[in-house]
C-alpha cells in the first residue's frame, strides 16, 4: 500500500513538474521574452522612449498602419480604452512596468513581464467594445484590472484623431 501512495505521488509531481515547465515556457514565448531585442528600461519607462505617456494610444503611421502603445502596471493599463478603426490590421506594443501580466483580445493571447516589449498583430472586423481583463494574477487589486478597444469605422477613427471626435466610444 505505502509503494502506491508513493508511485502516486511520484507521478503527481512529475507532471506538476512537466506542466510548470511548459507553461512557463509558453509564457515566456508569447510574451516574446526569449528574443531579447525588445526591452526597456524600467526606470524611465514614462519619461523616453516609446512608451512615454504622450506616445499611449492608437497612433496612425503615414503608411496607414496603426499602432497602439500600451503600458501594464498594478491594476490599470494606461491606457484604460483606446478607439481603433474597425477592419484594419492593429499592432499592439506593450509593455509591464511592475510584474506579468496578460490577456486575451481578438482570439489572440498577450503576455508581457517587465522590461519587455510584446508585439501582436490584431484586427477587429466590426465595429464594437471589445473589453479584456488581467489574467496574470498581479496583487490584490487584480480582479478590477481591465481595458477596453472601441471599434469604429474609418471616419469616426479619422475625426477622433483630427480631434473632431468623441474619445473611446464616450457620448
């Protein structure tokens, strides 16, 4: 009796074992960590670079791409809901200033551990609120961090950033 209880336990953390290990790898691979190309400097994270607080947001490119910056820090992301015109490939650049964080948006996954920066393609094909929330377990204020994409179409998108428009869905 006492060599099943221990063969159960033995099999019990083997795969405890196995499954931590990949899911922790599967962590570091969608936050990208494992490429070491893009990372930032916590310290001045708000202050240059990329990320700094006027850089937040859906921006367009001359190209007409678009591309959103966004920070993860201790229950909020900043920004809190960002409008982006519905139809269009979206690439999202985020960054944690603090500890792991994640989501799910668009059928995608996103991860992001501090100094890193995690690049996803997105696109949203209608228009709408897409909200998404921590799935990354960061203290105690975890379960009220959340954000939100407005969807709109193009020429709600173009007002918005000619500063005609209403910000992120707001009436």
């Amino acid at each position: 009796m006492r060599i099943g209880n221990f063969r159960a336990y033995l099999i019990v953390a083997v795969f405890s074992l196995v499954y931590g290990t990949l899911r922790f790898s599967s962590t570091l691979q969608a936050a990208h960590i494992l490429d070491r190309r893009s990372r930032v400097d916590l310290a001045t994270l708000h202050l240059q670079g990329e990320f700094i607080e006027s850089n937040l947001g859906a921006v367009r490119a001359a190209d007409g791409s678009v591309t959103i910056h966004m920070i993860a820090e201790k229950y909020i992301f900043a920004p809190a809901c960002v409008t982006l015109p519905a139809a269009v490939p979206i690439q999202l650049r985020i960054t944690s200033a603090d500890s792991a964080h994640g989501f799910k948006i668009a059928g995608v996954e996103v991860k992001t551990l501090p100094g890193s920066v995690t690049e996803v393609h997105l696109r949203f094909p209608a228009a709408g609120k897409y909200e998404f929330y921590c799935d990354e377990f960061c203290g105690p204020g975890h379960h009220a961090m959340m954000g939100r994409i407005v969807a709109v179409p193009e020429n709600e998108f173009q007002a918005q950033i000619s500063g005609r428009g209403v910000a992120c869905g707001q009436p």
